[in-house]
C-alpha cells in the first residue's frame, strides 16, 4: 500500500508519524524488529528537517511518500528548507564523549538502520531523501516447496501426440481468483528463475489485479486446468502498458496458446481504449522479440543492463553480464500527427523509429525558448536491479546543477549498473537542453512512445559498469541498427 | 495523541513513556526539570520506539552529575548506544520487570 503525505515541521508530528510508519511497515512485510529501525530512521531524519532545514518554523510542509515493493520498503521524503550536506555532519564518538557534540548522530543511526539511503540536492527544487529497508520473504520459499512436490514432468513426445485440439482451450480475462494457478504455473515453467518474482506470490498478483493494474489472460484446459498466462501491465502515468508475465505450461506447449494469448491481449488493450502496448524483451535469445514483431511491435530502443544476470532454465552457463532489453511497441488505434523537437545527433534514427511505428510526426526546430523557474524531475531508483530512471517532466534554469547533483549522488552513494534519462520530445527546450546531457556520458537507448503523460520521450543511458555488446542479440533490421548505433556511441566513449 | 505522563516526586521526575520517545517528548521533560530535581525515573514499558535525542538527552543528563533511572527499556536504546559507540562510557542503570 503507498501512501503520501504532507508533513507539518512542528515537532508535536514525530510522535503520530512514528506510530504510523511502525504500522506501515509492520503491515507491509517487515518484522517488529525492523519496522522499529526503520521507523527510528524516519524519526530521525524527521527531527534533522524540524531543527535544520526549517529552523523556526513550525508551519511549513514537507512530503513523505511510502512505497511498498516487493523485496523491500521505501520511503522518500521531500523538503525544500534550507540547503544541507549530510557529508559535512559525520558523528565523531570521541567529540560526542568529551564534548557532548553529537553533530551527525542521527545521520549514523539513519545509515545503519536502512540498507539504502540516498540523499539528492535538488537545487531550487529543495533536498530528496530516499530510505529503504529489505523485506524478510518466508511465502516464496512455502510456494517454491509445494510447487516442487506438484511439480509435473516436461510432455513426452507420445503425450504430445494425445495433445488436446487447440479450439478446446478456453481463454478468459483473469480475475482475482486466478492467483494461485497463475503462481504455481510460473514455477511449473520457470523454476526459481522468472526475472519477475512478484509472480511468485499469489497475494501480490491478487492485488494488483484487484486494483486493476493488471489486465491479463488466462488459458485453461477442458478440465479447467491452468495452460497458460499472459498480462497487461498498466503504466501509472501513462495511457499505456507493457506486456509481460507471459507463460505456458510445458504439458501444454506447441499448440499455439502463446499466440492466441497475444491475440487476446491486444483486444484487450483496444477494448480498454489504451493507446499503446509494449514489450520489453530479453536480447539473450531472440525469442520474445519474434513473438512480439510476429504481432505487428517494433523496436524503438535497446536498454543495456536492465535487470540483473541470473541463470535462466535451458542455458547452462550464468550469463556473464546484467540482462539488456530491447523496448518492443505497438500503437494501438488511429494516433493523431504531432508535433517533436528532436536532438539534431540523433534526428534521423528517431525519424527513422516514429516511421516504423508509422507514427506521424511533424518535427520543428525551436528558435528561443524560455525556461522554467525550476526544473521538475523525478528519479526512481530500482535497488534490485541496480538501475534509476530519471525522467524530466520540466527544465528550469537550474536544470544543469539539479541534474549534475543528482548524478554526483548516484555515482556517490550507489553502486548502480546503469542510469537511464528520459528527456521530453515534445518539449521544445528538448534540443538545447540535449547539449547539456551529451556532455554527461548519456550515450542513445532509444524512443520511449508515449511513456509518461501521453507523450514520447527520448530515452538516454548512462553506463556505469562495461558490457560485452557483442552477447546482445537484436532480431528485427531495425533493432540491428539501434543496437549498431549504440555500440558505436559506447565504444567512442569508453 | 501522546500520552507521557509526567509527575513531580520531591527532587525526582517519575516519567511514563508512551509508545516513543523523540524531540517532542524531550522537550516536555525538559520544560518540566526545575532546578531542584536530580533524579529521573523513566518508565519504559510501553515504548518501543526511541532515537537519537532520546539517548543524548539521557546520556548529557546523567553525565552532568544526575541520577538516571530506567524501567524496561526496550533493546532498540541499546542498539543506539552501540552504534554511537557510548556503551563503554555510559554506566547505565536500568530494571527489567517484563521481557
């Protein structure tokens, strides 16, 4: 459950806010014992805001926002008091004993009792904290040992034979109530090894189709045995969603379910009038990427070290890097011309992607544009798989300082493998601002249609570890010559 | 709503903690140290949640000369004295009625 809310800087809130964030966190999967650490770090850095950011102020606001992930818990918290460095504030014990100076007390506790916690000077746009503490998961290890006394043998070639005709397979949009078969289907296909491991907790698919996050398809056998599952996952901010989850039981293979399941899903996403899908997909194998191109998606971009390297069934070997993706997009419905400003670099490639969408596009060249008074920009990090997402949603003059701070703090605190950009390509102040970002390291990843606010942005990456491209595999041309441009931007920057 | 009771017992303060103790609750307890008291009882059986101006504020108190007192304190003010590396310093006298 997330939650977010505006904070007043008068000390009298610490004692409620505790007893909130202790029962936040309590029912959001961590023990007593952490739920108390984590509750005295945000009591903590509660009370450095009171005393230092607004000193003197009782009546101002700040925001905090819970969110609950599925292998851990954060909370960001967001001010814009006065300006502070926690670097220049570490605790010395033998000044705290001799002199009672405990200055950086409170910075201590808050590191030690969080397993991440990332602080970013935002310029003009105040100070981001971000606090986040691991869940201790007992349910999955359950699932997995029941799973695996279920657990059926791949078919034999003469039960393929006895093979059910296709039409006598049912498919029908998934309800609350699929939970379960969808898990255990998961690990019948997958073992330990599906990148997404909220599918192995029933609960947690449960709630996001009863919150309507999820629009997925189930397939079922004559006897109403689960075959298959395949979903729609609907973006927060923004009229479209990405497909994924998808999975068929191995008794059930070679009998086209797969298809039917894209099929459904594209009906789906037409009935609920969203204006596009997209798929991202692994390129250690080309196989999902035919999948989706077979169903008209193209690629527009190529995402280096998106998740984690983890050993996937049927490859013997752990492959030796984190996994790229390549965005596979498929527009839904009649789309209207619009209007871009697109970075002269990479002009022709983005020209080139909107064409195989056959999106039309009108693309000008700003003459002077007027910039915000603040920069509005929001960073999401993803502990798990160690990358952020950093998307401009509005530039401001201090947009050069906001951005550079922010990178400053990354590289600084975190050990991420990648950082990508998301820069607004319908934002005439994209192409001047571009200027700005090339000289940061972002190299291309390509166009992000639609993926915030209804509108296409231009997404960058910034690596911070090396990557073999030469173990990506692209399957469309066009994917080819993403992935060509990249390489080269890579290798002259490396 | 906070409901740390505090009461006034000669040169003693006889203090009933509630679920946390933070800046808010050491500034109540300080407006009521008046300059004759020298003893403070700190009952801590229904506070679970404490942080770092809880234990400086107690730390500075009994350094200056005071008697501290505490009743149950819960294992997160250890935890505290620990990592701000006090424990060796810090002869802290307690009880323990309830585990």
């Amino acid at each position: 459950m997330d939650v977010k809310l505006s904070i007043s800087t008068d000390v009298k809130i610490l004692g409620p806010l505790c007893d909130f964030t202790y029962s936040w966190s309590l029912s959001n999967g961590l023990t007593e014992k952490q739920a108390t650490h984590f509750t005295v770090a945000v009591s903590e850095l509660v009370t450095d805001i009171i005393l230092f950011a607004y000193p003197n102020k009782s009546q101002a606001q700040f925001e905090i926002e819970y969110k609950d992930k599925l292998r851990n818990v954060e909370i960001i918290v967001q001010e814009v008091g006065e300006p502070f460095d926690p670097d220049r504030h570490r605790y010395n014990p033998e000044m705290a004993v001799s002199d009672g100076d405990f200055e950086g007390a409170g910075l201590r506790l808050i590191r030690r009792f969080c397993d991440n916690f990332l602080f970013i000077n935002k310029g003009k746009e105040g100070k981001e904290f971000h606090l986040s503490k691991e869940k201790v998961i007992h349910d999955i290890d359950e699932l997995i040992e029941q799973s695996r006394k279920e657990k059926p043998n791949e078919p034999k070639p003469a039960d393929l034979k006895k093979a059910i005709p296709e039409k006598e397979f049912t498919y029908k949009q998934v309800t609350p109530s699929d939970a379960e078969d969808i898990a255990k289907l998961i690990y019948r296909t997958y073992g330990y090894t599906y990148s997404k491991e909220d599918l192995y907790f029933p609960k947690k698919i449960e709630q996001t189709l009863v919150g309507k996050e999820k629009l997925g398809i189930i397939c079922r056998s004559p006897k109403g045995k689960a075959a298959g599952y395949f979903a729609i996952l609907k973006k927060t901010d923004s009229n479209i969603g990405e497909v994924g989850e998808a999975v068929v039981s191995p008794n059930y293979r070679k009998r086209g379910i797969m298809s039917k399941m894209m099929e459904h899903l594209i009906e789906i996403a037409k009935s609920n009038k969203l204006a596009g899908i997209f798929g991202k997909a692994v390129t250690l194998h080309p196989v999902s990427q035919k999948v989706n191109h077979k169903y008209g998606f193209k690629t527009t971009a190529l995402m280096l070290a998106d998740s984690k390297n983890i050993k996937y069934k049927g490859f013997n070997e752990e492959y030796p890097q984190p996994i790229s993706v390549v965005i596979d997009f498929l527009p839904i419905g009649p789309t209207k011309e619009k209007t871009v400003y697109l970075p002269s670099k990479y002009k022709k490639l983005l020209l080139e992607t909107y064409k195989e969408l056959d999106i039309q596009v009108k693309p000008k060249d700003p003459k002077s544009v007027k910039l915000a008074k603040k920069s509005d920009i929001e960073l999401e990090i993803n502990f798990d798989d160690l990358k952020a997402l950093i998307v401009i949603k509005k530039y401001g003059s201090d947009f050069y300082s906001v951005l550079a701070e922010m990178l400053k703090s990354l590289d600084e605190q975190e050990n991420l493998n990648v950082i990508y950009l998301d820069l607004p390509l319908e934002n005439p102040s994209t192409p001047q601002q571009f200027k700005v970002v090339e000289k940061m390291g972002f190299i291309y990843s390509g166009l992000a249609p639609l993926f915030h606010q209804e509108n296409d942005f231009l997404r960058l990456q910034k690596l911070m570890i090396p990557m073999d491209l030469n173990l990506i595999e692209a399957f469309s041309e066009f994917g080819k010559k993403v992935k060509k441009e990249i390489g080269n931007e890579y290798h002259k920057n490396t | 709503m906070n409901t740390t009771k505090i009461h006034k017992n000669n040169t003693a303060l006889e203090i009933a903690l509630s679920k946390s103790f933070n800046l808010h609750i050491k500034e109540v307890i300080e407006s009521r140290i008046s300059s004759e008291i020298d003893t403070i009882h700190m009952d801590f059986t229904n506070c679970h949640i404490l942080d770092s101006e809880a234990v400086i504020f107690m730390y500075k108190w009994q350094k200056a000369g005071n008697k501290l007192m505490l009743q149950n304190p819960p294992e997160i003010l250890f935890n505290i004295i620990t990592i701000l590396e006090l424990d060796e310093d810090w002869n802290l006298h307690y009880i323990k009625s309830k585990e």
